[in-house]
C-alpha cells in the first residue's frame, strides 16, 4: 500500500508542476502543433528562423474587440511581415471551435492564422491570462517578450499609447536586446476549460 501511496504523490506532483509550469522571457518557448481556422496545421517548430508573435484572442472581449476596430494587431502584423515575423492568434476559450474563428478572421479580414486552443493547453503551457496576452518568440525559439499591447489599458491615450510589441519587434528585427521584455497583461481573463 505504500509503494501505491508514493507513486501517487509523485505522479500528483508531477501532474501539479506540469499544471503550473509556465513559459518564463529568457527560456525555450513551449513547443506547440494546433490546427487554424481551416484545419491546417501550424507548428512552432516549423517557424524556427522567423519571429513569431503570439496574440491570445477572444472575439468576445471588449478590449480585443477594441484594438480589432483600431487595427492595432492587423497593423503590426503588416508592418513587420516582411522582415521574417510571423503573427498568429491563439484562441484558448473553451466555447470557440475552427468555425467560430474562421467567422471572426472574415468579419475582421484579417490575414494570419487563428489557431484553435479551446482545449487550453497551448495557453496553460504559456501562462497566458488574458486576451490580449502577447508573447514574442525569437529566431532561435526563446521567448523574448510577454506581456501587454501596450500601456494603454482603458483605450484613452489613442496614438500617444506606449506599443511593446512594436518595440520588442523593432529590437529583435535590429537584432538587439528587448528593451522591455515583461509587462503586465491586461483585458478579459482567458475563458479555459475547467
């Protein structure tokens, strides 16, 4: 019965780091396969050499629903898609599927993918907590920046708000440090699976 009860506790263990281990700025990005709005793969793995930034969406929240009416995404996404970074959304909320999103990329017609995390793996991996929650991979697979758009959570300073990512962008595309490579999330809680 012992042996039982040690194997049970480290298997609880186990489950609760796995549970609670997330991805820190500095450390190999978790890697990850989920399918898009049209049922395509896309892995991590497979954009090694390029940036990628990661963009935890909800088409339900009010503040994403705020920087998609300012296109303030679609326009970084622009701006930096031809200096080798990729821009992908990642929906974890438990009530959205393929379907869903793919409505929600033509209502806003916008171009990179919306992958499908409804499971929340891929967000729980990553620690995301809010939507938007963006998190920065480098060349090489190392998380450079997570954290906020920018330093405008109530939506009132317009064209004069502090934008992160585009300057974690500017850094690593110059191939310099991030500046500012952690801040704090803000917007709705990410809606995960219980």
């Amino acid at each position: 019965m012992r042996s039982v009860t040690v194997w049970a506790g480290a298997w609880l263990l186990a489950l609760a780091t796995a549970t609670w281990a997330t991805a820190g700025v500095g450390q190999p990005a978790p890697d990850f396969t989920l399918k898009d709005q049209d049922g395509h793969e896309v892995s991590l793995a497979g954009l090694r050499g390029k940036i990628v930034v990661l963009e935890w969406t909800n088409p339900d929240c009010p503040f994403v629903q705020r920087h998609y009416r300012a296109k303030t995404m679609t326009t970084l996404a622009e701006r930096y898609r031809d200096r080798d970074v990729v821009w992908l959304a990642v929906n974890s909320t438990d009530s959205m599927d393929a379907e869903r999103n793919r409505t929600w990329r033509e209502q806003q017609a916008f171009s990179y993918a919306v992958l499908d995390d409804h499971a929340g793996t891929v967000g729980n991996a990553y620690g995301a907590k809010t939507t938007p929650n963006v998190f920065i991979v480098d060349r090489d697979g190392t998380l450079a920046y997570q954290g906020a758009i920018d330093d405008d959570a109530a939506g009132e300073k317009g064209a004069g708000a502090r934008n992160y990512v585009a300057e974690a962008l500017d850094d690593l595309t110059a191939k310099k440090p991030v500046r500012v490579a952690e801040t704090k999330p803000y917007g709705c809680s990410v809606k995960y699976a219980r």
